[in-house]
C-alpha cells in the first residue's frame, strides 16, 4: 500500500492544517521496541515525546504485551452499564492503590477530555446535591489546557486553541500563571481575591498541578499546590487537579500531587494510565463527592454521564500491568536518575543564545527559544532532530522533551545531542 498517498486522501490528522501536510512526505510508523519508533522504511527514531506524553516503560514491554495478550484470550470489552467485568474491578482496585488516600472511587472514561469533563459534572453535580445550586462555575487558569470537548475547552485557557470555539463556551473565574514572576504570591494572590468575592459561585478551582504542560511546560514553584489546596478549603469550594499528562511518573513523584502531598477532592488521570498501550482515562473522587450522589433512584442524583467503551477490559488489563512494571522495576527511581541527567545537559543548552527559558518538571521540559520576529522557532528544531533519529513535537516557540520514563542515560544523551546541535545549526 502507499501509505503516504492514501493519507494524504483520508486522514485528517488532529491539530493540523491539512494543506501544509498533505504538501510534505509524511513519516509513516511500522512498528516500535522499546523507546524506539521504526517506519516503513525501518528507520529508528527515539520516541522524544512518549508518543504524545503517553508512553511509560517504552513499547512493547513484554510484561504489558502479555497482559494485553492474556486478557485477549479471556474477554475485549464488556459494558460497566448494568455489569461490571473482572478486568475493570482489578483495575479500578489498582489505581485507588496508588492515587493520593482519600481518592477511593474511580470513574472510568476513554480519553483526557472526557475524564475532565466527568470531574466538571461532578462538582457541579456535588454542589446542586448538598443543596448549593447557585454554584455553577468554576475557578480555571490562564494558558490551562485540559482537553478538546466543550466543558473541557471551556475551562481551557489557550486562545490559540481555544478562541475559536467561544460563542459555545460557558464562562469561569480565571487565575494568571505565566508572569514574568511566578512566586506564591503572585500565583495565589489573585485567586485568594476571586475566591474571597465568588466562592459562592464556584464550584471548583481547575489546576495542572506542578506543570501546566500545553501552555509550554510553565512550572509552578514548590508549594504552590498546597497553597491551592488551603484556599480551597478555607473558601469551601472543591480542588480538581488534572493529572492526564503529570500522572504516572511524569513530574518525579507516582501523580504531581503527592509531591505536596495534597489530595484533591477531584482527579483526572489519562494518557500513561495503560502504559501508553490502549485509550483509558479516569476520575477518581473521594467518598464525600460520592456520597452526594445517593440516594433513590426516582431523585435522578445519580451521575448521568457514560461511554461505550469505559472501563474496556483490554485497557484496564494494559492498566494494571502498567502498574506492576512500575513496582516491579522501580520506575520512579529510574525516572529520576534519567531526569538528573536531562537536567544536567539542560543547563548547557539553557546557554544557548537563542534559548530564553528551560523549565523541567520530573520529566516534562520545556526549552523556550527566542519568538522575536524572524528567529528561527522550535518547529525547526523539531524537524531537524527527525534527521538525526529523534522525534520531537513542539509547543509553539518551546521544544519540548517528555521521553518514555524508560529512557536510558545513552538515550538521554542522544536526546541533548540531537536537540543541542539543532538549536546550535539555527542562525
Ligand atoms: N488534560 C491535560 C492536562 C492534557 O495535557 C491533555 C492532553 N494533552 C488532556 C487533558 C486531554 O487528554 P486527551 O488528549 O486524552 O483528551
């Protein structure tokens, strides 16, 4: 088959001005080992950003693979409408494992938006339940990125994403994150404002803990969190943090929020739930959230949200297998070997002349080249490390570099290499 033609002739790829694609020889992916992607034509590229932030002990892991392979054998999907399923049970046990204590409950989506989505229903949903119904926005930061569909776009901050869809939005409280300053007090001071006049209003603050990833890696200083976390209690309304790219690893600790230990009463988690092998997503929430929503069924409390596919017991086999990689390899301690020599290339390439910021959360990174008029941006860079077998996508004028966690110190090495002879070629 020509792939490359019939692409050009059915696909419309996401987040892409078609013309300008169907214009240039498109990279056609085979096949993939380990932290490697191979095309067609069995070229390897070191897969720089984890296949869109998703990818966690590389491809293909055997143990996952025969996960995948033995739940095959047993049952792909049962609905969670009126059944539950083994896979789903194990999964959902699983995960309440390992997020923050008081998350106990965990409702099952297909992909990011949608698990931020059912975190927006719910808070809405608890505070129309404890008999708050004048509580009907939400507190959501500037350049925040949580997803695609309506609710999530809306409670979204990127204007470059987002203006387009306007007229179909609803409206929220907003908070600043990207000054030229971001110490606590410029962070927290305008959303302790907000709050003190609206909370009445307001159902939830809507955070990316530690990183606010698509806004370009913006990081947020140590105790930030927290300070999020005490505003919210002393104004009474709920924490939602979406962990769809910071979960599993991502920013150092197993979710961003316990590097403060922070529980939130919401949680949306994505992207490297499986692995980065199969669409799952979840919300976990914490028994005073679900609890609001018992009662008879004539009262119509419970939630009315659903999909198809939630709780698919080959995404929920890759979850678990997931997880046992993580205990059984100790990842995290990897992860954080792996990050301290990113960081330790970071601060030569921080140098550069045409780099104005370097911002690492973990292993999210994001290296800010000058957007001045005429300089040449990180799509450039992007391009020209495909040559030198890496791939990397970047965020506007920010490369950025989100690896499998598996990634090893030569490959580590290969990354800088490649992404610091790029930005070294840019005149
Ligand atoms: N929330 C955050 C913080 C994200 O980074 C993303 C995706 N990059 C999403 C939500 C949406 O996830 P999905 O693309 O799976 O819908």
């Amino acid at each position: 088959m020509d792939y490359a033609a019939a692409d050009r002739t059915h696909v419309w790829h996401p987040f892409t001005q078609q013309r300008t694609w169907t214009e240039a020889e498109p990279l056609v992916i085979a096949s993939a080992e380990g932290n490697w992607l191979v095309d067609t034509g069995g070229r390897r590229y070191l897969d720089g950003v984890a296949s869109l932030w998703c990818n966690v002990h590389g491809h293909r892991h055997p143990h996952i693979d025969a996960a995948v392979t033995a739940q095959l054998a047993q049952v792909a999907h049962s609905t969670l409408l009126g059944l539950t399923s083994t896979a789903a049970v194990e999964a959902a046990a699983a995960l309440t494992a390992v997020a923050p204590t008081r998350l106990t409950r965990v409702f099952f989506s297909e992909n990011g938006a949608a698990a931020v989505e059912v975190a927006l229903k719910m808070a809405f949903g608890y505070w129309r339940n404890v008999g708050e119904a004048s509580r009907r926005s939400f507190l959501a930061l500037d350049e925040a990125y949580h997803g695609d569909t309506l609710g999530a776009v809306s409670v979204g901050g990127i204007d470059l994403f987002h203006a387009a869809y306007a007229p179909l939005l609803f409206e929220c409280f907003r908070a600043p994150t990207n000054l030229p300053r971001r110490s606590l007090d410029a962070l927290l001071g305008p959303m302790d404002a907000t709050l003190s006049a609206h909370a009445h209003e307001i159902c939830a603050v809507v955070i990316e803990p530690r990183c606010q990833g698509a806004a370009g890696m913006i990081t947020f200083p140590d105790g930030y969190l927290r300070g999020v976390r005490e505003l919210c209690d002393r104004y009474d309304v709920l924490m939602i943090c979406d962990e769809v790219a910071t979960g599993f690893g991502r920013t150092g600790t197993m979710f961003a929020c316990d590097s403060e230990a922070v529980t939130p009463d919401l949680m949306t988690v994505g992207k490297g739930i499986t692995g980065g092998y199969l669409p799952m997503s979840a919300t976990f929430a914490t028994e005073a959230v679900y609890e609001s929503f018992l009662g008879d069924p004539a009262e119509g409390r419970q939630l009315f949200h659903g999909h198809t596919y939630s709780g698919n017991a080959l995404a929920a086999a890759a979850c678990i297998a997931n997880l046992e990689v993580f205990r059984d390899e100790d990842t995290l301690a990897h992860a954080e070997v792996a990050a301290a020599a990113m960081a330790a290339r970071l601060d030569t390439i921080a140098e550069h002349d045409q780099v104005v910021d370097v911002r690492r959360a973990g292993m999210m990174v994001g290296i800010e080249l000058d957007a001045r008029a005429g300089a040449p941006g990180a799509a450039a860079v992007c391009a020209r490390v495909r040559d030198l077998g890496v791939i990397l996508r970047p965020l506007g004028p920010v490369i950025v570099w989100m690896p499998p966690l598996s990634i090893t110190l030569d490959e580590v090495e290969l990354l800088a290499d490649a992404t610091e002879k790029a930005i070294g070629e840019l005149v």
